[in-house]
C-alpha cells in the first residue's frame, strides 16, 4: 500500500482516458518507496515509454474501460527491483486513491513478447533442468511493446480483482468471506491457509514437463497462476484477454531431453468453463457483435452511449432488447458502472417501463452525477449541462441539438438531497437543461443561489425556468396584443368534482370558462390524460377515468383551420428568433406529431415542407410582434413554443417549456424538407454558446 499526499497529481492522472496513464514517476512516489530518483527509462533507450503507451493503446477496448475507473496508470520508477508492481494508492488519512502500476525500466528494456513469456515460465523451475519455451506472438509481433502489453494484462488483472469479492483482497490477512472466482481453483484449509483444490501441481511442482503435463486436470491455466489466488486471477484475466479478446496464440513447449511436452490452454474445455463464464461476464467479448451500439452497451465501464443514439434506434422501430440485456448484463456485473445505470435507464424508458427507469437514473445519479459526452468534430467549447432527475421530457434535449458538433457536453445532475458539488467540470458555458415542474420549483430555487456571481456566462437562468409551469405561462403572457391563450387554473379533484356536480360555479373558477374546456393532470405530457370536456358529465366520468389529484383546467379553443386540420407549430426561440422545428396537421384537435399521420400522408407532409419553406416570410413575419414581447417576457435565450393560428389569425400558445424535444430522427428520403430546417436551428444554438461565450455577464 503507498501512502500518498499528493491527491492533485493522481486526481488528474484519473480523468486522463486509460490510454493516456503512463510515463514517468514523479519524485514524490518514488520517495513513497523509498528510492531516490524516478525516471521513464535508463539512459540511452528513451522509448520504453514509447512502447508502453502502444502496449496501452493496444489492450482489447473493454478491458481498457474497466481499469478507466480505478486504474491509475503505469509509471516507471528506476531501481524498483522488479518487473513490476501493482498496489493500492491512499491519502494520509486512508482515502483509497486508486490503484497504480509500477514497471522497471530496466528491467524491461531487451523484453520482447515471447521472450519475456518464455523467462516468467522457466523461472518457475529454477531446479528443473527443462526449458520451457511459451509463443505469444509470430515474428512479426516478438517486440518489447508486446511483451509490455501481456505484462499489462497481469498487472490489470491484480488490479481489477481488488474489491471485487473473486479473490481474498491481497493486503487482508485472512481469505474469510463469500467469493466467486476463489472456489473454482482453491479451498480454504485449516487454520484459514488458503490451498489448491487439486494437489496436482504440488507434486509436479519441481519439474516443468510434468507440471504442465498435470494442468489438464486441473482449472488452473498455467503453473504459474497456481502459486496463489492473485496469480490465478491474474493469469485467467491476462490469457483470456489475450486468447479470446485478441484472438492471439499463447502455447507452451517444454523440453527435458526427451519429446518435447506441448502445451496450450483450450478456453473451451471443460475444466475452465467456469473462470470462462465469469470472465465473460465481467469482460464481454464483443468482437462477433455486427451491431455497434450492442457492442458498446456490451463493454464494461464503456462511455456514456447517450440519449440521441438510443432514442434514434427507438424512434426507427429498431429492436432495443438486446441493447438492453447488455446494459442489464453491465448493471448487474458492476454496481460502480455509472454509465450502464443511466444508458439502462434511457433504454427502459424508450420501451415503456418508466417507473423503474426513474429508479434506475436515480441509482445512476447517486454513483456518479457527473457523465460526459465528448465533441464529434474535435472540442471547440465544453458546456457544462445542469440536469435533474426525471424522464426524456425533464430536461433541455441538448444532446440532439449539439450531437454532430465540435462541443463536448459535461452533464452534472443535481437533486434536491445532495448539496451544490465542491468541484464542478471545467467549462466554457454553463446552460440550466432542467424544466419546470412541482418538484423542481425548490431545487430551481436553490439553484439560483448556488450559481448566484458564476464566473461562468450562464444560459436560462433558473429563476426564469421557474416561470414556465402551465399557468405561470399564461399569467406571463396576459395581454399581449395578437396572442391568445386562454386562463389556466390549477385545480384539485374535490374542486373538479364539485364543478361537475355544479357547473354554474365555472365563473368562480376559470373566469374566462365556458365549455367545452381542456383538463389535464399535474405533470402531464405528450397529451397524457389530456381530454376535452364537453359536458359536466363528461368531466364526471373523466374524473372517474383519472385518478390524478390536482389538474390544470382551461377552455378549449376550436383553431382548425380552412382546409379542416388542426395545425399544430412547434417553435423555438433562440436569443429572440423564431425557427420552426416542425408543423403538424391533424384531423384532431389534440395534435401531436408521432399520431398525426404526417408519415402516412404525403399531402399533410407537403404542408410542413411549404410551412417550413416559408416560415420566416409567414408565420414568423405575421406575429413578429407578439414573439418579440413573447421573448422579452419569458426572458430565455432558448426556449420551446407549441403554437398555433386561431381562424381570425392570433397566435395560439398552447404551452412554453425549456424541455421541448427538438431532433433530426425523420426518415431524409420521407422528410427531404427537414435537414435544411433543423440545420438552422442548430446552427443557431450553436452560435447561442458562442454568443455566450463572448458575453461574460450574470445569468441570462
């Protein structure tokens, strides 16, 4: 264990990608070891740490994203004494830091792959007279990064075995406890000593041919993982790695003076069918999969898949089970594996199980509240993103308006139960993704505080996000010439039922109120249990439908228009201009765009093709007043408006929210009209940020 002050350096080193985690040591760690000096190689051979990063850069992707977490890296320190070694890193007061590798340069520096194979293996014998020859690479591959590249894989799998419960911990001095890779090889003995299950080995143990000779009746891969369980663990991990994942050889060849023992582990075999099942839970091989995004939901610890790749698989009828058996498969295999939590919870909540996806975001977001998207084009800007809990329609869909771009997303949730983090993602721009509603009133309250003076420009404060619930709408825009939208109320059920029952006592209630009206739940969306009510008893009979206990009652406005449709705009508003994101008719009055046909009629397509042709010369041209005074009085540089046209020609707001899903899924060969439409809107947003940027002023 090394004991380390220096909580900056390896803080840094972590939020490296895996890859990068290598070079030389710094002073402070070897002085931890007590050697004088640390360096990246010997004199004269300056590309060891050339090789150990291609060694790196090599190893099979998902073990790569399984030491992202807890790995440190690999540094070289001059006089370690040894090839390598691997041990946890703690603060002065204990805080487990991670766990780090250590290589000798010199040591390493005539390695090459087989050679160094072929050395680890003899000197298991030291007294047998036989030469234990092991292959690992053709000629080709023979090369000193090679032979960095298996020790790799021994080092990582001493490091990935701690605190996994496969193996008694290394630095515990007693093997007491429930474990999964432990019984397969090895048995505890009297008085706790820990022993092979098979004593095999221990009779061969002074003679290379008939050790290797024993192995096939035994679950150990080579003599060497028979030493301890470390060793076993290691030795699977590191063949499994470099056998199935890489698909490279490894044999051995043992020479005594007779004929040669030939040896070569067979995954397949039965006496290693259960080191095969568990290292294949815990580092799939996704080698055979053809679908790229099963694949990367397959890896552990893999980058967040995001929203708009899952949504977009969703939104093409394409088959989300097996994306969601392997972010399952991940969950389960890794409580740690934050991304797996939140991908499964996106992933349930495309397929309808809602209720378990909020539980499952909220388990995500208890790990870890900080995910990362990178940039597509190479980062320009990095934009902090603050979220909070709640389904695809909670937050700001940013991920759809910047998924092609050259901006690099830092998604931080915030709840209600944790505090404002001490340390946040470095940023250019912070944007407040979260919407309104009930339960977030607080938690945008507390927000204003916490971001209060940020020294960073601010998109959508929170104080006007708060604004945007169903009435707070309405209040805000009262009286703006040209706009119509009628009053909302908020209602409990004893007030709705008592109106049924009395419907002379609507005045009281709703003062611009006449029937039919409009009733829908708290929290509502995408039209759920939102219904007209044409009748007293027809509310009556809703309310014996829809066991919600508070709801939003206003009057229905009859806008269909001349050619008989409901025609629904949904527009945004970016720093003031007005861009629509689509235009939806309906033979209905509730319109929304996923049922209203537009994919079945070639004729409702041709309205949003002309609608969106000339958006800025008609719709936008004839209420350019009212979404100016619209803008001024939301106050957000982005926002979402669904809108329509009364008969006599007002402005309709049905509804403003920060959380509109705005996307670019539409089939091009059905929509050819929309690309050039939401390139425009993203071309804004993106200038949005930029804009932004320039602007180092208070929230806005």
């Amino acid at each position: 264990m090394i004991t380390s002050t220096e909580t900056d350096f390896w803080n840094e080193a972590i939020q490296q990608p895996t890859e990068r985690r290598h070079g030389a040591a710094p002073a402070f760690l070897a002085e931890a070891l007590g050697h004088e000096h640390a360096g990246a190689a010997p004199s004269g051979d300056g590309g060891v740490d050339a090789d150990l990063g291609a060694a790196l850069r090599d190893l099979p992707p998902a073990v790569l994203a399984r030491l992202h977490v807890s790995w440190l890296g690999a540094y070289f320190v001059e006089g370690l004494g040894r090839e390598a070694l691997t041990d946890l890193v703690v603060s002065p007061e204990g805080e487990f830091l991670g766990i780090v590798t250590l290589l000798d340069a010199g040591e390493l520096a005539d390695a090459t792959a087989n050679g160094w194979a072929s050395a680890r293996a003899s000197a298991m014998f030291p007294a047998s007279p036989s030469l234990v020859e092991v292959c690992v690479e053709d000629d080709a591959g023979d090369t000193r990064a090679n032979a960095l590249r298996l020790l790799l894989l021994h080092e990582a799998g001493k490091a990935l075995a701690a605190g996994r419960n496969f193996i008694p911990d290394w630095w515990r001095a007693d093997a007491q406890g429930e474990y999964s890779f432990l019984p397969l090889s090895w048995q505890v003995g009297e008085e706790g000593a820990v022993v092979p299950v098979d004593d095999a080995l221990r009779h061969a143990e002074a003679d290379a041919a008939a050790a290797f000779k024993a192995l096939a009746g035994t679950a150990f891969l080579t003599p060497f993982g028979a030493q301890s369980p470390v060793d076993d663990f290691a030795e699977a991990f590191a063949l499994y790695a470099h056998i199935v994942l890489s698909q490279r050889p490894w044999s051995a060849r043992v020479f005594d003076g007779g004929t040669p023992v030939e040896y070569a582990p067979r995954w397949d075999e039965p006496r290693l069918a259960g080191k095969l099942a568990l290292l294949s839970r815990f580092v799939p091989d996704v080698s055979h999969e053809a679908d790229p995004l099963v694949a990367a939901a397959a890896l552990p610890f893999a980058p967040l898949i995001g929203t708009a790749p899952l949504m977009r698989r969703a939104f093409n009828k394409e088959d989300m089970a097996p994306v969601a058996q392997a972010l399952l498969a991940r969950a389960e295999a890794d409580a740690l594996d934050a991304n797996a939590f939140l991908d499964f919870s996106t992933t349930l909540q495309l397929t309808g199980d809602r209720d378990v996806a909020m539980n499952v975001q909220a388990e995500a977001v208890r790990i870890r509240p900080h995910y990362t998207l990178p940039a597509r084009q190479g980062e320009m800007l990095r934009l902090l993103v603050i979220m909070g809990l709640g389904d695809l329609m909670a937050n700001t869909p940013v991920e759809f308006l910047l998924e092609d771009s050259d901006v690099t997303l830092e998604i931080l949730y915030v709840t209600a139960e944790a505090p404002w983090p001490e340390v946040v993602p470095e940023h250019d721009v912070m944007m407040v993704c979260m919407g309104e509603n009930d339960a977030n009133q607080p938690l945008l309250a507390r927000l204003s505080e916490w971001i209060a003076g940020w020294p960073r420009p601010v998109v959508n404060g929170p104080d006007r996000i708060a604004v945007l619930s169903r009435d707070g709408v309405c209040n805000a825009l009262g009286a703006i010439d040209g706009v119509e939208m009628p009053q909302t109320v908020r209602l409990a059920r004893e007030q709705l039922a008592a109106l049924a029952a009395a419907p002379e006592t609507l005045p009281s209630l709703l003062p611009d109120g006449v029937f039919p009206l409009i009733v829908r739940p708290l929290g509502s969306h995408a039209g759920h249990d939102l219904d007209k009510i044409d009748t007293p008893a027809d509310l009556a009979a809703y309310l014996d439908r829809v066991p919600a206990e508070r709801f939003y009652l206003s009057r229905f406005v009859d806008y269909r228009g001349a050619n008989g449709l409901f025609g629904k705009y949904r527009v945004v508003l970016i720093e003031g201009t007005p861009y629509l994101a689509h235009f939806a008719s309906s033979e209905h009055w509730m319109v929304h765009y996923l049922n209203a046909g537009m994919g079945e009629s070639e004729a409702k397509r041709a309205l949003e093709a002309e609608a969106m042709a000339q958006f800025d010369v008609t719709f936008a041209a004839r209420h350019r007043a009212a979404l100016a005074e619209i803008d001024h009085r939301i106050g957000l540089p982005y926002v979402g408006m669904d809108c329509a046209e009364t008969p006599d020609g007002r402005l309709l707001v049905f509804e403003v929210d920060n959380a509109m899903i705005v996307h670019a899924m539409d089939d091009a060969a059905l929509y050819p009209y929309k690309k050039p439409a939401m390139a425009k809107i993203f071309a804004a947003f993106r200038q949005m940020l930029e804009n932004a940027r320039g602007h180092r002023g208070s929230a806005s």
